[in-house]
C-alpha cells in the first residue's frame, strides 16, 4: 500500500516507518523539518505542520496517486497550555485533509484505560483525538495501548530514572494501580498487522503486554535490571500536585509531563479486550526482555552490561 505516517520522527513512528518499508509499503513521512529529518531509504519525505492545514494535501499523494492510508501518531505527551487545543486543532486538520483526499484508513495510537468521568486530562484529550479522526471519512482503527517500554518512550524514562536513582521511594497509594505495559517492539508489529487485515477498519481494540502488574512492581523490576533493590514506603496521602514536583524533583521530567504522568497513574490501565490478537497474532514480549532491550538501546551502562545476554539486544 502507500502509507502515510505523521509523528515520523517520534518514539513509535521512527521504528514503525522501517517495519511498513521491510512489508513491502511505500510510505510517506510527514516532518515539520524535512531538512532535519534522516529518512529511511525509500521513504518519501513531504514538509508541513498539522496546525497549517494549507500544508497537508502533499503529504496524501505519492508519485501521483494518494495514499491508501494514515497513520496518526502525533501527541502533545509534555503538555504546556493550551495543549488540548493544539491536539484537537492537530486532529481536525488531519481528518479534514485526509476526507478530501479520499484515504480509505487511518491507524491511530491511543491511549489505554477506562472511559469515565476521572480520566486524566492527557487520557481525555486522546479520547477527544479519537473522536475527531473516527467523525471523518476515513475508516478509523483505534488501538489503546498503557505504558510503552522503550528507549524514548516518556513514560518509562521516568520509569527508568526512578529506578536508577532511588533505593527507598515514599509515594502514594497509586502504586498499586495496576497497569499492563507493552513492548515497543509489540506496538509496531500491532501497528503495521492492522493495515494488512480488511476487518480491523473501523474497529477500536486494547493492546499490552503478557503481564499485568501494578506500577511498585514496575519500578522494583527495572530497578533489578539495573542491579539492586527498591524499598517502597506507601502514605495514605500525597496529592498529584506534591508527587509531580517528587519526580521533577528526583528525575529529569518537565513539569508539565511530571503532572500528566502523576494524573494517568490514578486510573487502572488494563487489557479488557484482548480481540485484536485474533486478528494479529503476536508473540508478546516479557516485561523483563523488553526492558532489558530499553535499557540496551539508551546506552544505559547497566543495559549496555544486559545486552550481552542471550535475547537481549536493542
């Protein structure tokens, strides 16, 4: 097919990109700086910004014929103000440009967890992106994934910095919040099945990794990749604002993605419906692995040590 990728230098779409062109794809990435961007060989690079619609319609055509479908992987995970509103103008222009193109599909990465009433702030404004790509022309694939390890991945860096720094954490009940986390590697090969199975167009599907566990026993096995123990003091109290300057204060975090973390960890984040493994089998990876292989490819020293192990490599 010719495909489309949007967020093509980011976490997901950097490896999504090589996987599409190894299946036989001829894709196109969307780069606010084309000049900036080392394209894969064979991968066509169209410049434009989803805040400028006027830039979208290049990026649907490839050698004279538009593309068959999109991948949106554009999110605003740092936050900053008025992030909601960039997202959602993002969405708009993206769903408008891609119906008056007539792309068939888009394949869109979403955001794990319950819909209610107490979603974080980042959970909402992906759900309100979802809505907006599913209201256009296109047929809308949707999968929702938790936290995603990998080198890059926001989430489990914060993960990763807490792990290597603190022996002893003092954090709230949160802790216990169950939460199921996916390979990247897993994420991609989701990614890039849906676009080969017709009955996945229009459908919504939930994606995670082989284990459920909660986040004290995330950040208590990562610290034993990297070679020691973790003590965990639960308190009964400590509001979202207090544990978001805690991770400023012990990690590298900026503020705005240490308060949308902090509020995500609130609201279980499981598979409930695990349909789309009939559609794309795909041999998950253990959480321990794909840490190991997270580690490796930040160049952890700890990681690097990791990676001359049988399986473990980036």
């Amino acid at each position: 097919m010719r495909v489309l990728v949007t967020g093509a230098t980011g976490f997901v779409g950097s490896r999504l990109i090589p996987t599409l062109r190894a299946r036989g794809h001829d894709v196109v990435a969307l780069v606010r700086d084309a000049d900036g961007y080392a394209a894969p060989e064979g991968v066509s690079v169209v410049e434009g910004d989803l805040l400028e619609p006027e830039s979208l319609p290049p990026a649907f055509e490839l050698d004279g014929e538009m593309v068959d479908a999109a991948y949106y992987l554009v999110h605003s995970m740092d936050g900053g103000p008025g992030y909601e509103e960039r997202d959602r103008n993002c969405a708009t222009n993206f769903a408008a440009a891609a119906s008056d193109a007539g792309v068939d599909r888009i394949v869109y990465l979403g955001g794990l967890g319950e819909d209610r009433e107490e979603l974080s702030e980042h959970l909402r404004s992906r759900r309100e992106v979802e809505r907006i790509l599913g209201e256009g022309d296109p047929a809308l694939t949707t999968l929702r994934a938790a936290i995603i390890i990998g080198a890059g991945s926001a989430s489990f860096e914060v993960i990763a910095g807490l792990a290597r720094r603190l022996p002893v954490m003092v954090t709230p009940k949160w802790v216990d919040t169950l939460c199921q986390p996916i390979a990247i590697a897993d994420v991609v090969a989701y990614l890039a099945g849906v676009l080969d199975v017709p009955e996945t167009a229009g459908e919504t599907f939930e994606i995670g990794g082989p284990e459920v566990l909660t986040y004290a026993e995330i950040l208590r096995r990562t610290r034993r990749q990297l070679g020691g123990g973790l003590r965990i003091v639960r308190v009964p109290v400590l509001s979202p604002e207090l544990s978001a300057r805690w991770l400023r204060l012990v990690t590298d975090v900026n503020p705005y993605l240490a308060r949308s973390l902090v509020e995500g960890l609130r609201n279980t984040v499981i598979v409930e419906d695990d349909r789309v493994r009939e559609f794309v089998p795909v041999e998950r990876t253990p959480f321990e692995l794909a840490v190991a292989r997270a580690l490796a490819e930040s160049g952890d020293d700890e990681g690097s040590r990791l990676s001359a192990l049988p399986g473990v490599s980036p």
